[in-house]
C-alpha cells in the first residue's frame, strides 16, 4: 500500500500530471481508501510543495503544475468520495475569500459536504464581499463556509462578518471558516461561528452548526 501512496505524493511534488491519474486509479484498484488515499498522499505531497516553495527550491509556475496534478488526481477521486443522500441536509454557500485564488482545500471540503448530503453553492475564488453578501440574501444558506490560504486574505474574512451585521443578517446565517492559516483563536477574534481544520472536520463542524 505504501508504495501506491508514496508514488502518488512524488507525482504531486514533483507535478507530473500526466501520470497522476493512472497513478490514483491503480491505487484503487488496490483497494486503499480515497479518503487515505487524499490524507495520506496527496496533502502531503503539497505540503513538501510549499515547503520547497519557501526554501527558494521551487517557484510559483511548479507550485502551479503540482496543483494541476492534485486537481487531476481529486476528480478522478471526487465520485468515489461523494455518496449523497437523496434529501438536502442542508445549504452552504461556500467561497474563498478576495484577493485569494487557493481553491484546491474548498474544493476537497466542498465535495465532503456534498459527500454528506450538503447542498453546496460554490463562489468560486477571490469571492469580493457585495457579491457574496448578495447571494446569501438570495439563497438564505445555513451555512457560510470561508476559505484563505493566506496572511494577508485573512482580513477578508473579517470584512465578510462586518458586513453580514451591517446588512442585518448575521442572525441569519452560521459562519464556518478553514484554510492553513486559520485556527479557533482567529474565529472567535472575527465572530465566526467555528473553525474547521480540515474537510473531513468541517462536515462534522456543518452538521453541528445545523443541528444547533
Ligand atoms: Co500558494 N501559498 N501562493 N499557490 N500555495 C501557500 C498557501 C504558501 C503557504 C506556500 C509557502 O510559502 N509555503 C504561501 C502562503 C504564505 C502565507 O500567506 N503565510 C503561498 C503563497 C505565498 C502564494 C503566492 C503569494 C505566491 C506568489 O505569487 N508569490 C500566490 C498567491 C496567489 C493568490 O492567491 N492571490 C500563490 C499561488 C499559488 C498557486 C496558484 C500556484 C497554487 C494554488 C492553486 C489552486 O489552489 N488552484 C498554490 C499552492 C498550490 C500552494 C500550496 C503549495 C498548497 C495549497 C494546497 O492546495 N494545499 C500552499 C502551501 C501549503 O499549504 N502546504 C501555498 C492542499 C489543500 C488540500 O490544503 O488548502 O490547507 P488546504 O485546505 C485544507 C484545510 O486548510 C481545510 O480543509 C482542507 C482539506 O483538508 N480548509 C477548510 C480549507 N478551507 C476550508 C474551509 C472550511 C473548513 C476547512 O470551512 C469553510
């Protein structure tokens, strides 16, 4: 099993993404888990990723290529990870911040909620604050989840709170936010209802969140 897993991870590193899918499948094929398969291999191959990227060994267009790789990788995954009930549990609307194009981590949270019978409206990336406002008047969500991968798109979030009080509606919907540089200090900073660590915490996070 080790060897499927450490081969995926050094595709990852080192972004070989045409061989990334054979790779993921034969892993598969040998019957280890795809939630393994992403927390044992693939995460931690983006995270020798960033730390080559912060040692100067690697620069921003090899950052980019491993992330194709994990892309590639996570949609030959996704079906085999989303088994969704028939009935909404209910509604997220989901973003990451402005300034912020980091969408690998949102992506992966996104398809465990829509896993665990979610409905799950995906902003996309460097999601601007009236936009995202907007749409939670329009949909009233249960949840507004927040994604950022960066010091300095942080403050984003803060702004999104700010904002959901100054158009009366923060009463009307939960705040979960996540991403590396986050953490519970920082959401009861900001007024966020919780913090999610990683995916498979941020489903459990969504299913209290409702259940109250
Ligand atoms: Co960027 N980048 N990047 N990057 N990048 C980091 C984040 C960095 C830590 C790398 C480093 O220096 N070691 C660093 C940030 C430093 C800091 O702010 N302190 C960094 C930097 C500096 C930058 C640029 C500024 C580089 C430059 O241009 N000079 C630039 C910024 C662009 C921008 O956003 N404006 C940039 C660009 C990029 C790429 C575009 C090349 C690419 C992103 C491609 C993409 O996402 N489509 C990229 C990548 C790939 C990374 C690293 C290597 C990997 C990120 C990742 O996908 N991780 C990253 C280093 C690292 O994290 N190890 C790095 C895997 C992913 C599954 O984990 O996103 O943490 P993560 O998500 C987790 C949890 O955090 C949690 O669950 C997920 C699953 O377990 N989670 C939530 C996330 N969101 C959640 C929401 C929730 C709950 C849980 O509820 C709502």
């Amino acid at each position: 099993m080790s060897e499927h897993l450490d081969k995926i991870r050094e595709a990852i590193v080192g972004g070989l993404h045409n061989e990334i899918e054979e790779l993921v499948s034969s892993a598969v094929d040998a019957a280890i888990a795809p939630q393994q398969i992403v927390n044992e291999a693939m995460i931690p191959g983006m995270d020798v990723v960033g730390q080559k990227f912060s040692t100067n060994e690697i620069f921003v267009p090899e950052m980019l290529v491993a992330a194709v790789t994990m892309n590639k990788g996570l949609d030959l995954l996704k079906p085999l990870l989303q088994k969704a009930g028939s009935v909404s549990k209910g509604t997220i609307v989901m973003c990451t911040v402005k300034g912020d194009l980091h969408d690998i981590g949102k992506n992966l949270v996104i398809m465990m909620l829509e896993g665990a019978g979610f409905e799950v409206i995906d902003m996309g990336v460097d999601m601007n604050v009236e936009t995202l406002i907007a749409k939670v008047k329009e949909i009233k969500p249960d949840i507004l989840g927040l994604s950022a991968l960066l010091t300095t798109t942080l403050p984003e979030m803060a702004k999104v709170l700010e904002s959901l009080e100054a158009n009366g509606i923060r009463n009307q919907v939960k705040v979960m936010i996540g991403g590396a540089p986050v953490d519970d200090a920082y959401s009861e900073k900001i007024g966020a209802d919780a913090y999610g660590g990683d995916a498979a915490e941020a489903v459990q996070i969504a299913r209290e969140l409702i259940t109250g």
